[in-house]
C-alpha cells in the first residue's frame, strides 16, 4: 500500500546521492575506544563532504590497501606498541618492499600522551615512515594530538574542518563550501563581511 512506496522512493533518492559521493576508507587502531570514536566522527562528516565512507580496524586492511580511494588512518600507541587491533597492520606496513604502495594516497592522525616521553607518538610516526618508505603518498602531513591536555574531540573536529576536508575536498576538485564543511562557518563569514 502508500506507505510502501513512500518508503521506496526514499531509498531510491539516497541511493541516487549516494552514487555521486566519491568512497573513502576510514582505518582505526584502538584498545581504549578514542581513535574508534574519532573515525566514527570522521565517518558521520564524510557525506556532507561528498564521501561514502567504510570504517574498519586497521587489520582488517592488512594486505588490501585500496588504490581507487583516499585512506584516513587514526591511531595511537601502547608502551610503544600498536593497539591490539593495529598489531598485524604495523608489522605489515614495516615488512612492504619500496614503491609495493604506489598509488596507495593517506592521511594519518595520531593520537598519543606526552606522559609517555619516550614513546610518544611511537607508531603513527612508525606507520607513515613505513607507508611513505613504501610508496604511499601523503594527502597531507602527519598530524599528532597531545590527549593529556585539552579536549580530543574538539581538537579533531578543527583537524577535520581546517586539514582534512580542505584537503580532500582539493584532491577531487570538489568546490569548497564553507557551509558544507563543517556547518559553523557560516557565522564566521558573516562577521568577516
Ligand atoms: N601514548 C603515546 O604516545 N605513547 C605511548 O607509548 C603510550 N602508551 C600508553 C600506554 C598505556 C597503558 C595507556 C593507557 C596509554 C598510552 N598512551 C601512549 C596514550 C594512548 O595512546 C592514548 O590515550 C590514545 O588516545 C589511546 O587511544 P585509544 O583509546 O583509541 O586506544
């Protein structure tokens, strides 16, 4: 009856939306659940921002780093160690031989604790020297949160609307809207002008 097809010409109009949004693969490696919430932010932004994305850990993509599609990488450390669900990851990436990731296009955010001196940071700094040893290229630079000061999230929710989507929006010459960026920015415009 109506109801049915109110609802199949819903689908159908997302399905059209969805077929012009470019896909993007989001990878997080996590024990205590930030990096995991982080690419879950990421992955809620991706559509207004003209992307479908895929979530998943980061061992999942042992082996199978897409070509066709920019990767975004989230990760931490432990005692200098990858997350549980990065380990295979970090061990693969440290194995790959030169120019094996030609094509491969990333961007990584690292989440760390200063109080960890000497290790801070030890493996997102580890996994983009091996992915770029590896022929990969770098969207755009590493960047590193500090998560013993400030807030993370507001933290990642600047990273995402002044480098990440400026910067992929760029790599597929879609038009830059302030508003569809982050949605804040309209106010700011306005006081400017
Ligand atoms: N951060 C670093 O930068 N280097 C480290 O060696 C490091 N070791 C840690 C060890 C433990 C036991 C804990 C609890 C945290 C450590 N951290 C270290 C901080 C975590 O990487 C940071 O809290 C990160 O946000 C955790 O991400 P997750 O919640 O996604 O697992």
């Amino acid at each position: 009856h109506g109801g049915g097809e109110v609802i199949s010409e819903k689908v159908t109009t997302e399905k059209a939306a969805e077929s012009t949004l470019h896909p993007l693969t989001i990878l997080y490696g996590s024990n205590m659940g930030t990096c995991e919430t982080l690419a879950s932010y990421c992955a809620n932004a991706a559509v207004r921002n003209g992307f479908k994305p895929s979530i998943m850990t980061l061992d999942s993509a042992v082996g199978k780093l897409p070509v066709d599609q920019p990767v975004v990488i989230i990760t931490a450390s432990y005692e200098g160690q990858p997350a549980d669900n990065a380990a295979n990851f970090v061990s693969w990436v440290q194995s790959l031989r030169e120019e094996s990731l030609s094509g491969v296009k990333f961007v990584l955010y690292g989440c760390g604790n200063r109080d960890w001196v000497s290790t801070f940071h030890r493996i997102p700094k580890l996994v983009d020297g091996a992915l770029g040893n590896a022929g990969a290229q770098r969207l755009t630079q590493l960047s590193l949160a500090d998560v013993s000061s400030g807030s993370i999230s507001s933290k990642f929710a600047e990273w995402q609307d002044c480098k990440l989507w400026p910067c992929l929006r760029e790599s597929f010459g879609l038009q830059s809207t302030k508003e569809s960026i982050g949605g804040n920015y309209l106010g700011l415009e306005l006081i400017a002008t």
